[in-house]
C-alpha cells in the first residue's frame, strides 16, 4: 500500500501507545535466549533478537487451550473463544511464511473458529532480517528469506536512524495513523531501502544442496530410502522438534470433568508425531509405531504434503527443530543426504 519512516527514537511512543490499546506480544530477553511475551513497557520489545525458542504461533494456537464448557445434566455446550485485539511486534520473515500456512490449514480447509477469532483480532508486524539468526537458519534455500506477500499487516526494515514501514493493509494502515509519528517515504529513503536489501542478500547462505522447487518430487523417490532407518535408530522420540516448529499443528483433545461428573470442559493441547504413542488407536494398534516410520513421516510434511495439499512449504527454514534435537538430526541434512542419495552429489 505505502511506505512510511518512523525515527527510531518515536519507536517507544509508537509501542507505548499500542499497549494503550492492545495486548501487546514481542521478542524479549530470557537469560540469554529470546523468547515472544506480552510488553509491559516499550524498554521490553527486542526487535534485534536472533531467534526464539517458541515461534510466536503460540498466540494464534496456543499450547494449551479451552475449546468449550459443557453441562452433561443439561446437555449445554458453551464455546471458549478468545478474541482479545493483540498486535504481535518483530515477527521474522520465516514464521509469517508459517503464519500464513497455519491460515489455510485453520481459516481455509477446516475452519477453526477458535483459530479464527484470534487471527482475526490479531495485527502483524513483521522485521526484516538483516543478519542469519544462526548457522542452522536455511530461510535462504527455503525462499523464506522476504515477507510473504499478503502475509503481514505492517513490515520493518532496521535503517540505522530509523524503520522503514511497509503498510500492506488496512489493519496496519490503522496502527500507523492512530498510534505512529511516521511520514511518507521519499527517494532517499527508497534508495537506503535498496541498499540495505542487497546488502543484506549476500550476508545468508544457501544451505540445501539443491532448489527448493525439487523438493516434493525428491521427497516421492525417497520413500524407500535407508535414511529413515538411520534416523529413527538414533532419534529419541521426545517431539522436540516438532514443539518448537512454527509449521507444526498437530494437536490432541481431552474432556476434563469436574468432582459432580456432569460439568467440565473440552481442551485442546500440542501433540507430537514423534511421540511414540501418537498413532495409536482404539484397540491398541499403532499405525506408525517404529521411530523410522514417524521420521519419514515428519520430513515428507514439511518436504510434499504440506505443498501438495496447501501450497504453501511446510517448513520455511527457521532451524529451531535443528537447534532443539539432542541427536543433531536436521532438514538441511536430511534434504541434502536424501539429494545426495539420488543424484549422487550436491549440485554444482
Ligand atoms: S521443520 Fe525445523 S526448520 Fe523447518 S520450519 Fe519446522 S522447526 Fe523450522
Ligand atoms: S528432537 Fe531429535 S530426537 Fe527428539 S523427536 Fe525430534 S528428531 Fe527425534
């Protein structure tokens, strides 16, 4: 839509004036990692932050949730829907990449209403990358290196003196004019956008051995691959790397009953596929009971099905499940050993 600046010494007046009106969610200091919180001060929002452990998915689809309340006497449902206006600061360009697959799968396919009401009362500003978070960061290979077109409301691009604002809808329209000191960008700030662009281009490496457009059709000739093996004789089943996937979905339900047995409630929690127990069923059959078989399955929704099905990639290269895996397995190594497999070597 435009392109505004804010100087940087209005960005506190700017997050000081959202927090008057929104729950506010941002990168924050944890020790020494990053982690995405709610601000009580603007001094609390890292937008310099490499990572975080968690993806900020968790308040669009939170690890714990109330589906509903229900009263058995009765036969009374009543849904728990939380709708809490929520603008969420700093988002990586990788995690609006997964932002925008957990819509469809959520808002598109299988409409969720509690997803949905949280999406929709939720405004994203995104940052630009300047710097990898860390070497196990692929977003390069993985094409998730720019924002998602569509798949932010505001965007920023650290200047030095200032942010860059990319207003891409009305919602972020909205943030600018009521809580922003901002003014329209002018050549030279065009030309400084520019040039931090393609400075910043050569600074991420490309991590897979091949183009990510090959992936979906290498992952079909993989099926049969001795890679599966391999991993699941080392993996520990622990479904790390799946709680800390931004792309990741996965959830189960229970029914909790209070002390009378007639009222309680529905919640819904994460799950993992890694997880030896996650394909087991009424009976006591295990559909996919070897570590093997839930690798294979893990890497061929983030390589095929997610693509086949959405479109959209099924894991945008943030590197956390690399960086969480105790037993040092990865996409980057799994992609590129499975390219190896086929073509013999990486590509020139
Ligand atoms: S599979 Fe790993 S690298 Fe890919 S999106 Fe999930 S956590 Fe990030
Ligand atoms: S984090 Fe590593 S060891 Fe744990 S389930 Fe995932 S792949 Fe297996």
């Amino acid at each position: 839509m435009s392109l505004k600046i804010i100087p940087k010494d209005a960005m506190a007046a700017f997050v000081g004036s959202l927090l008057g009106a929104y729950r506010v969610i941002g990168p924050l200091q944890k020790e020494a990692k990053f982690v995405f919180g709610p601000l009580e001060s603007p001094d609390e929002l890292r937008l310099d932050y490499d990572t975080s452990i968690l993806p900020p998915k968790k308040y669009v689809l939170p690890q714990h949730e109330t589906l509903f309340e229900f009263d058995a006497s009765s036969f009374e449902t009543k849904a728990v829907i939380d709708d809490q206006p929520t603008v969420i600061l700093g988002v990586h360009t990788c995690d609006l990449h997964a932002m925008q697959l957990l819509d469809a799968v959520f808002q598109k396919t299988h409409l969720d209403q509690h997803y949905m009401a949280r999406r929709e009362n939720t405004i994203l500003v995104g940052i630009e990358c300047l710097d990898p978070c860390d070497d196990h960061s692929f977003c390069k290979s993985m094409g998730t290196l720019t924002p998602p077109t569509g798949g932010y409301d505001l965007h920023l691009t650290d200047m030095g003196d200032s942010f860059a604002v990319d207003v891409e809808t009305e919602k972020g329209a909205w943030l600018i004019v009521h809580h922003a000191q901002a003014r329209d960008a002018g050549d030279d700030d065009y030309a400084r956008i520019n040039a931090v662009m393609s400075e910043k281009w050569p600074r991420f490496p490309y991590k897979l051995d091949f183009d990510i457009g090959e992936l979906p059709a290498l992952m079909s000739v993989s099926q049969k691959s001795p890679l599966w093996q391999q991993l699941g004789d080392i993996c520990l089943a622990c479904g790390s790397c799946t709680n800390v996937c931004p792309t990741c979905y996965c959830f189960d339900v229970s029914d909790k009953v209070d002390l009378s047995l007639t009222k309680g409630h529905r919640e819904r929690h994460w799950d993992s596929c890694q997880l030896d127990e996650f394909a087991l069923v009424a009976g006591g059959h295990n559909f996919r009971p070897s570590r093997a078989a839930r690798q294979r399955h893990r890497f061929f929704r983030k390589g095929k099905y997610q693509t086949d099905a959405y479109g959209l990639l099924g894991c945008v290269g943030c590197g956390r499940c690399a960086r969480a895996c105790l037993v040092d397995i990865t996409p980057v190594k799994t992609f590129n050993e499975l390219y190896r497999q086929r073509t013999g070597g990486p590509r020139n």
